[in-house]
C-alpha cells in the first residue's frame, strides 16, 4: 500500500462522467430527495452487484447537495452546486474509492487502507466550502481494511453537523456490525425484466436478454458482459464445461495466465461466475426445470444433467460460493481454477 495517496476531491476520472438517474430508481431518489433536511447522517445503499447502486448514490449526493432543489427535493441540473458535482469537481463531495491516486493516476487496489479514512474524517470535520451540507460516498463499503472501518466507527459515533456518508455495498454482511448498525439501510430497487432489457436497448446492447440471464438480471453488470471478447471466452469455457470427459485442466489453467499478469485474479473471478451458473443450471435442469442462467446452452445442460448427482453437484455449488467469498484474499489464480476443474471433472464419474 503506498502512503502517498493525494485525496483529490471527488475524483470521477475512474469513472467517467455518471449516468442519469436509472429509471427503476426514480421513486427512491424522489422519496429520499423530498426528505433530504432531515436524512440521517449515514445511509447504507445495499444490493446486488450492478443494479446501479452507485449510479443512485451519485443522485443523492447531487439531490442534497443542490441549492436551488425543486419542491420535492429533486436536484435541480442547473445551479453551481449540481454543475460541481457533474464536473467531479464539487468541493463539498468526497469519493472514497479502493485506488490509489499516486502519480494522479487511478489504480484499482485491493482495500481502501486507513490514510483514505483518516483523511476524510479530516475533511469532515471542516465547514463546507459552499455553505451548505457536505456529503461522502464510499464505495464499496466493505472494501475498507479493518483499521479503515475503525476510523470510520469515530465519524460515525461523532458525526459532525451537515454531513453525510453514503456506505455503498453489495456485501453489506462483510462490514462490522457497529459500522451497519449506525447506518439506515437504503436497499437499492431491483429493476424488472422489462426495466433492465430496456436500458440495455438505450445503451445500443443488441441482445439484452441474453446478457441479462447471465448477470443474474443486474442491468449493469449485463452491459459490462457484452464485450465481446468476453462473450468468446465464456463460450471457450462453457463448450469445454459442456464435455468434461474431454476437458483438459491444464490447457484451461494455462487462460488464466494468458494476458496481463494484474487481470488474472479478475480472470479466475470470471470463471468461478461461470461456475456457478453453469452449477445451479445443472441442478435446475435436474429438477425438470429450465436454466435460467445460461438459456443459450440449454441443449448441453440437458444432455450433462443425467449424469451428475445431486448431492456432489450441492457440495460442488458451495464450494465455489466459498471460493468466491475468498477472492479478495492473496491466492494463486491459475492453481485454484486447475483444482476447481479436476473437481468439476470428478462430478461426472
Ligand atoms: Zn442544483
């Protein structure tokens, strides 16, 4: 971790410039804006990963930090303040992101290390720039490192007059308690079918639905998969999943260190997702229902489904969730994606 971390304010450049409002978030950001004056000092924003939770946060942060808001609270688009914020440069908004800002440029990192904290109590404790209230956004919340979250226990145990912490997390369980515990659980609207297919048709994504089975209908998460070369490494994966009795484990490893070295832990990520996907497809399928994960491999799941059991298939499922859970911890990708195989192979006999 390197100790010099410039503590920009509001730093979107990793970002890029944030999106409207989402459509399926109006009714929560109008009913949180109408009672902007009396929020309380943390609001912790859950739900599952790309559902646009930040996006919502971003437009409660623009909603109480607005100075001229409509008669519901609404941001209003036009003042210094809502310009600042759409700028990323409003002096009165922090974000607290795991990179590291060394060299002015954003690196991801694995945490958000207790300098980050510290120095966001620092600016919480000083009068707002504008004059009116000062808002945080950290995200993902569960991202801070121990000693991070303990600093951020003080500031929420002392919070200073008019400002505001909005917690984003899609791993709410991972934070302390006594952090959960001094925050009013925002839980973040899950959009309908219609709602996500509908986004994607804006965004230019041709096969929506499609996209959306694979990322457990999170609209977000859904257009990050409609990278092409990302679309032909799943189908690498699954047509070598769909055949185990061919499968080779070391060729299949050996994809996981190809490409830059930084990208191999994503990599594993991406194929333990698959994993489990393709898993409780299994399981479903072998239930006589239909899989709603991967609907364009319905023909092999139906043709693997009778030769796996179901307990094994269980134990295998939970295996990947807790090697899942484990991510963020330092392993060898390449070796835990050959073990995950071998045992994905044995499935079948
Ligand atoms: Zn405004």
């Amino acid at each position: 971790m390197n100790g010099q971390i410039v503590d920009e304010p509001a730093q979107a450049a990793a970002r890029g410039a944030s999106p409207d409002v989402l459509d399926w978030q109006r009714p929560i950001v109008a009913e949180l804006a109408a009672r902007r004056e009396r929020w309380p000092h943390a609001l912790l924003i859950t739900g599952p990963r790309g559902i646009g939770k930040r996006v919502l946060a971003d437009a409660l942060a623009r909603a109480r930090l607005c100075e001229a808001p409509a008669g519901d609270g609404s941001s209003c688009g036009r003042c210094a303040s809502c310009r600042y914020v759409d700028a990323g440069q409003h002096p009165d908004l922090r974000i607290v992101e795991p990179v590291d800002m060394t060299d002015d440029v954003a690196k991801p990192v694995e945490w958000i290390v207790v300098d980050r904290i510290r120095a966001l109590t620092r600016w919480a404790q000083l009068t707002s720039h504008r004059g009116g209230a000062k808002v945080a956004i950290i995200d993902p919340a569960e991202r801070m490192n121990a000693a991070a979250a303990n600093a951020l226990l003080k500031t929420l145990e002392e919070p200073p007059p008019a400002t505001y912490l909005l917690l984003v997390s899609h791993q709410p369980g991972r934070l302390p308690a006594t952090i959960r515990s001094r925050c009013q659980v925002v839980a973040a609207p899950l959009p309908t079918t219609a709602q996500g297919a509908q986004w994607l048709a804006a965004q230019g994504v041709r096969d929506a639905t499609a996209l959306l089975a694979q990322a457990n209908a999170a609209p977000l998460a859904a257009l990050a998969l409609a990278d092409p070369a990302y679309q032909a490494e799943r189908a690498l994966w699954l047509k070598a999943l769909a055949a185990p009795a061919t499968l080779s484990v070391a060729a299949l490893g050996l994809r996981i260190d190809a490409g830059p070295r930084e990208g191999r832990k994503e990599r594993l990520a991406a194929v333990i997702e698959w994993l489990i996907g393709w898993c409780a497809d299994l399981a479903r399928v072998r239930a006589g229902g239909t899989p709603v994960r991967n609907p364009d491999h319905g023909t092999e799941l139906s043709a693997l489904a009778t030769s796996v059991a179901g307990l094994p298939l269980f134990r295998y499922h939970r295996r990947l969730l807790d090697q899942r859970a484990l991510l963020a911890h330092p392993l060898q990708p390449r070796l835990v994606a050959e073990a995950l195989l071998i045992d994905y192979r044995a499935l079948f006999g």
